[in-house]
C-alpha cells in the first residue's frame, strides 16, 4: 500500500506530461497502430478468398483486429534498447538515487500515459468500426474482464521486456537477443494471426510461453470466442506470468545494480 501514492503521483504526471503533446501523441498512437491494420485489411482479404479458416472468417478476423489495436495501445511498454542507453550515458545512476524503484515508477508512467493514448485511440476505432462494420457486441461482463485481462497483458510484457533491458548490465549489445525475443513474442502471441490459423503444436508452445497472455487473450475475450473456464484458466495464467516475470526482476536486479558503474558524459 505504500507504492500506492508513487503510482498515483507518476500516473497523474505521465497524464500531464501526454496530454500537454497531445498532438504528438495522436501520431505517436497511429504510428503504432499501422501493423495491426495492415493484418486486418490482409488478414479479411484472405478470408473473403478462402472462406472460414478455424473458426475465423471475414467478421471474426474483422473484430480480432479492430480490438488488437486497442489491446496494442494497452500493451505498450518501455522499450528494452532504452536501457542501453541509460546504462552507456550513466543516465541510470539518476534514478538510483530516487528512494522509489525505477521498476515502479516505470511502470505507473506508462499506464498514466495509456489514459491519453486510449482517449485517442477512440476516433480511430469509430473510423475502423465505420468502415469495417464488425460483427460482435460484448457485454457489460466481458467488457469488464476484458479490462483486467488487458492491464493484467500490459503487467506481464512490461516485465517481459524490463527483464531484456536488465541485461545491458551485462553487455551493451542486446539487441540480438531483444530481436529474437520479439520475434517469439510476434509468432507466439497472437500478435501476427490468431493462433487457431497456426498448426496445432504451436498452438501448445504458445499456451506455455507469456506473449499469448498479453495480446491474444484479451482481444478473444472481448470478442467472445472463449468459454467461462477458459476465461478462468487464461486469467490463472496470466496471474502466474506476472508472478514469474516479477520474482526474475527481482532476482536479477540485485545483481545487475551490483555490476553497474556510474559512467558516462
């Protein structure tokens, strides 16, 4: 309950800070927002061809994409490649200084900006709902779950990529592991196409692995493609991914803090 004030502190400030750039911040959200309107206009093209595909036709891939923007914008997270940079510049030992772990303060700034980020995903939705017509219609209750699954996704890929940046303690050259991470992140996750179009066996990697649980899960619980026990077994996952990823910072931050040496210009 102590963090409790930090994360309201940070949040409130992140809102400021996006609201104040807002323009900057539209551009920001339709840049992000590209990839997963590509899959969409691509991913309905071929549906229209080859008719149903595992359970996903043209209305099912149109709902999935239109809520994968939204999930996106709930997804972003620090990029691993700053640490390197905070690392090399020595910028790092700034926030060392700070009696609150950079971890939270991270964290609780990237969810305040997403209050502004989602505001303005909103006409981009109208537009995409507008042109596309969508053909799903959630409840009250899933729109609710849907809520907590998707802060619950934005937990566990923070965590995943903070671990990613902890290895700049070790060697300013990451970027080849946060490459092959994200690659995972892009077959495994839902990310690139629903997981029901891809073969069976890797359909079963991907349930043990946490991408699903950040992007596919949430969208196919708004879109109402899941049962109640699947929505429970999904939430029980993702709370165990959060449990994981968060024992690996904690493990591997006390050894990185160990090896940093404050240095730079």
């Amino acid at each position: 309950m102590r963090l409790l004030p930090i994360y309201v502190v940070e949040g409130k400030a992140a809102v400021q800070r996006q609201a104040q750039y807002r323009g900057a911040a539209f551009i920001s959200v339709l840049g992000f927002l590209i990839e997963p309107i590509v899959y969409l206009i691509v991913w309905r093209t071929v549906a229209e061809q080859a008719g149903d595909i595992n359970g996903y036709g043209v209305d099912e891939f149109t709902s999935y994409y239109i809520v994968w923007t939204l999930v996106r914008v709930f997804n972003l997270a620090l990029a691993p490649g700053a640490w390197d940079w905070w690392v090399r510049t020595g910028r790092i030992a700034n926030d060392l200084l700070h009696p609150v772990n950079p971890y939270h303060r991270q964290l609780a700034s990237m969810a305040g900006a997403k209050v502004v980020w989602i505001t303005l995903w909103v006409p981009v939705a109208v537009f995409l709902t507008l042109l596309f017509r969508p053909q799903f219609s959630p409840s009250l209750l899933e729109g609710s779950i849907f809520l907590v699954t998707a802060w619950a996704g934005y937990v566990i890929r923070f965590n995943v990529l903070w671990l990613l940046g902890l290895v700049s303690f070790w060697t300013t050259r990451a970027q080849a592991l946060i490459e092959v991470i994200i690659a995972m992140e892009l077959l495994l996750s839902g990310r690139l196409v629903p997981m029901a179009v891809m073969p069976s066996w890797v359909q079963t990697v991907s349930s043990w692995m946490p991408f699903k649980w950040t992007f596919q899960f949430p969208i196919e619980v708004f879109i109402g493609q899941l049962t109640p026990s699947e929505i429970w077994q999904g939430l029980g996952m993702q709370m165990l991914w959060i449990a994981i990823t968060g024992l690996g910072i904690a493990a591997v931050w006390r050894g990185a803090i160990r090896r940093f040496t404050a240095v730079g210009t």
